[in-house]
C-alpha cells in the first residue's frame, strides 16, 4: 500500500500560519486519482492526502488577523493535504467557514458544492423553470446539483446507473429535490419524451462519466445547447455526432474546480460571494452534506476500499 498513518511533529507556527485541529475530512475520487498517480494535480512526495475537510484553528501567528483560535477553517485550494489530526498552514491557504453549520457540511463544502455551484452558474443563464441534465446523480456533486438547482427553481433530469436498490436510490434523488430520475438505459426510450412535456429540454447538461452515457444524454440537450464535462468515471472519451455540432450546434466545454480558484484567487469577493451563498443554502436546509459513512482515522484502509468500490452512495469521512 502507497498509504500508511505517521506520527509527525506539528511545525512552528510563523507569524502568517494558523495551528489547526483537523475534524473531519472526506475521500473523495480526485484524491485516490492522486495516490494511483493519474491526477494533473500531485504534490511533491511524501505528501499527505486528502483535499478537503474542515479543521478548527487552536493558535494563530502574530500577524493573522482574519483568524482566531475556535474559527472553523477549510482549504482555499488543492492539494493541502487534510487527512491528518493536527497541521501548520499559512493564513492564506485558509477560508473561514461559519462554525454554525453541520461538521460534516463543512468538511464536504470546499470540492462538492462548489463545483456543482459554478457549473449551474457560469455556463448557461438559467432561469427559474429551466432544466439541467447530468450524469452519476447520486455523486457529491450530482446531489449538490439537485439541490442547488431545488433552491434556484431550476429542474433537474437526473441520470443514474440501473442497480440492485434503484427504488431506494431514485426516493433518496426525490426527497432532495430531483424532478426526475432516470436510469442509463430509459435515456434512449421513447418514454423521455413524456417527460419534455411538462418541463422544458435542457439547456446545460452535467457529465462525469464519458463514453456512451454522455452521448445519449447529449441527445436531450436544446439546439445551441452546453455539456460541461468535470470528470471521467466510465474512463471513456466523449463521442458527439457530427449532427449534434453541425444542426444544434451544442457547445462542449470542461470544468476542474481546482483551475477555477487558480483563475479567481485574486477575486475574494466573488470566492466569499460563492461561500456565503452555499452557506445560506446549508443553514436554512436546502443543502445537506452527501450521504455519509464517518470512519475513525486508524480505519482508513477499510474506508480507502469501500470508496472504490463499485456502486457506492456513501461518502466516506475520516474523523480526526
């Protein structure tokens, strides 16, 4: 195994960094990208893994202003390294998160909703009684998407593999707001058409899986239409019709949270603009954390494992 659990001395703390408590941190895809190797993103080794999570600041530098000791804290970018107890990080590569909301909120904010958040708004202006269309909707960010979505009136098609407990996965998509959920085969039946009669064809189409998925799911894009790609589950290239380009010219564009904060570190209001929203979401209820399985540290392998497994609808939390 690539991974295994050290004892480290925490560093001192310089005049700019924060001594944080980490609480809790997901496993997310991107992060087993990162140890297989396969992701654009790798820190220098030995590294410690784990993009995301939430931690609370015990000590702070002489120079910190923005941070006191009890804050709630998440990372400002990639690559940090959240699976462990205790860090050192400088003042900057920290955003403060209301210590108001669930732990388990906080620790999947930074990756989950943020990106289902920029997707929905910066490719297509929708408008309340739009439609979107994705892919792996019981992921973190196909469940963000539906509520998001929920909350901005916006209606949601949502497309998920056929599966043993397909009931119990379509009423969980239901009861956080999914308008309709839909298995891979239904999406070339004629049956779809049923469902463009009460809500109107999609004009942004959310994809993270790639291969014959996708390009039936592109069927149901309007003319002129957007498909965001933001991951590759079925490890297939995106396949269009030349159709689809040349009489409903649908444009193809990608998304990679990661290069999104890159782009935008120099916009802080429009980083807290995105954070105070998505907060506002999970405060009044409209937003919840993914489903979750919460694992103590020391039974990481086990929770490395059953995060690969396959049809998995739980996220699993390191607690730290």
């Amino acid at each position: 195994s690539l991974l295994r659990l050290k004892e480290l001395e925490v560093p001192k703390l310089g005049d700019c960094d924060v001594h944080v408590k980490m609480l809790a941190a997901p496993i997310n895809p991107a992060d087993i990208n990162m140890i297989q190797g396969t992701y654009p993103l790798l820190p220098p080794l030995p590294a410690v893994g784990g993009s995301e999570g939430v931690g609370e600041v015990l000590e702070v530098g002489r120079r910190v202003a923005a941070l006191k000791p009890g804050d709630w804290v998440i990372p400002a970018d990639a690559g940090l390294g959240m699976w462990r107890t205790r860090a050192v990080f400088p003042e900057e590569l920290l955003l403060k998160v209301p210590s108001d909301i669930p732990v388990l909120c906080a620790a999947t904010l930074s990756v989950n909703p943020c990106t289902a958040f920029r997707m929905l708004a910066d490719f297509e202006s929708l408008v309340p009684g739009d439609s979107v269309i994705q892919n792996a909707a019981n992921s973190g960010v196909g469940q963000a998407v539906i509520q998001i979505a929920r909350a901005s009136g916006i209606k949601t098609i949502n497309v998920v593999r056929n599966r043993p407990d397909l009931p119990k996965l379509v009423e969980r998509l239901m009861a956080l707001g999914a308008d309709h959920v839909v298995t891979e085969e239904m999406l070339r039946k004629p049956e779809m058409k049923d469902i463009f009669k009460s809500i109107p064809r999609p004009r942004l189409a959310l994809n993270c899986v790639g291969g014959k998925s996708t390009t039936e799911m592109l069927r149901h894009l309007q003319p002129k239409g957007t498909m965001v790609t933001y991951g590759g589950m079925a490890k297939q290239p995106v396949m269009v019709p030349v159709s689809a380009f040349i009489f409903r010219d649908v444009r193809l564009r990608g998304f990679w949270m990661t290069q999104w904060r890159k782009e935008h570190a120099r916009e802080q209001e429009r980083v807290a603009a995105m954070m105070d929203a998505l907060c506002q979401l999970l405060r009044s209820g409209q937003l919840t954390a993914p489903a979750c399985t919460e694992v103590p540290l020391q039974h990481y392998k086990a929770a490395l494992e059953r995060s690969m497994a396959p049809f998995v609808s739980s996220k699993q939390i390191l607690l730290l």
